[in-house]
C-alpha cells in the first residue's frame, strides 16, 4: 500500500508504527464504518470487526459500505472485502455477530492496542469501560450521533467531560467513578438532540466521528 503522502507527514518510523497496529472495531454503521475506512487509509495493519447486521435500505444514507448493490449482506464481509481492495496486506478478522453483555469475552481473545466502541447499547458500552480500563486496553468510544444536525459540534474528549449529550449522561449516572471516566475517551457532540420520534440521521454528523476517532488514534501513535 502506498503510504508517501502519509510518510510525507509523519515520517518513516511513525509509518512503521501505525502498520504495526492492532485495533478493534466494534459495531459498523455510519460511525464505525468511517473509523475503519480512515484507518485502513492510514496504513493501519490489523483491524478486527464485529458487527451482527446485514445491510439496510436505510442505511444508505451514511454507511459508506452501503450501496444498492450489496443489500442484505453482511457488513463484516463486505467491509472485508473493501479493505482488502484498499491494502491488500492488511489483516482483517471479522466477528460476525451481535455483542451482548453475556458474550462480550468473545472481544478479548486477542490483545489490541485500541477497542473502538461504535455500538448502540448503553450496557454493552458501560461493560466495555470496565473491561478495557481492567485489562489496561485503549478505549474510544463513540457517543449519541443520532438526531444531530451540526457536524462542527463534535470534539473528541473524556467522559467526564460530557455535557447535553443523553447517552454520555447514561453511562456516567451507571459508572459514577470520576477518575475511571477521565480515563475514557469519547467522541460525542454537545449539540442538543432534535426531538424526533424516531431516530434520524445524517451522512455528514457520523462521519465526522468517525474520522475524529481516527484523527486521536493516528496522532496518538505518533505521539509515542
């Protein structure tokens, strides 16, 4: 994979360093699904993930794996098959499912330099917390990106830091110790939700997301 530009940047050890990641994505909708593409982008190496959908016709409008061609089939092998067009050498492991509290020992049969938390489930998100922080992993976390209009909102930061944002505030009513939740970092936007019925979604707010949880991930490598 030719990285020139990157190495333009960043240099040739710090290129080095990024291939040698080992990262996991866990779930991969609009949020996710940005992550992995930017990563793989970036050279990353080794990139797990886990995710129990088939593709929906409503999600076309911010998946960027999502087409009219690829319907019904499931996301871990079609984000497979594109990273591999992308770079070729890349190791891609897929966990084909859904991640529930009672299976989510299935993440931790490998080790990783990074866990990237892209799921919908507050209680699976609260036990991810709890278990990267025990086995001294690195955990990004993505918060609530539904019902937002304003892509300039988003920042990336620590969970105790959080303001407006309903999900964020869940999490840290069930966790409740600080100086844990300073140790978690979190994308999350503090624009206030538009009260909608159902959940509504733009292409542009998850994406950014995505991308500012690649931005900490590659800065914080080359930071080493």
């Amino acid at each position: 994979m030719n990285l020139s530009r990157l190495e333009t940047l960043v240099g040739e050890d710090n290129i080095e360093k990024i291939k040698k990641l080992k990262v996991l994505v866990l779930g991969l909708g609009g949020v996710g699904g940005y992550t992995v593409e930017s990563l793989t982008r970036c050279g990353v190496g080794n990139i797990t993930l886990v995710d129990g959908d088939t593709i929906k016709p409503s999600n076309i409008n911010r998946q960027i794996i999502v087409t009219t061609k690829n319907m019904n089939k499931y996301k871990t092998k079609e984000w497979k098959k594109r990273i591999k067009r992308i770079n070729p050498d890349a190791i891609v492991n897929i966990i084909n499912t859904h991640i529930t509290e009672e299976n989510i020992e299935v993440l931790f049969s490998d080790k990783y330099d990074y866990i990237i938390d892209c799921c919908d489930t507050s209680k699976v998100k609260i036990r991810l917390v709890k278990e990267c922080h025990e086995r001294n992993i690195k955990l990004v976390s993505s918060m609530g990106m539904a019902n937002k209009m304003d892509a300039t909102k988003i920042m990336i930061s620590t969970l105790d830091k959080t303001e407006t944002d309903p999900l964020a505030k869940k999490i840290r009513s069930e966790i409740r110790n600080k100086e844990l939740m300073k140790n978690v970092t979190v994308v999350y936007s503090n624009e206030k939700p538009i009260n909608n019925i159902m959940l509504g979604s733009t292409a542009f707010v998850p994406a950014v997301a995505g991308l500012y949880i690649s931005n900490y991930i590659i800065n914080d490598v080359i930071k080493k």
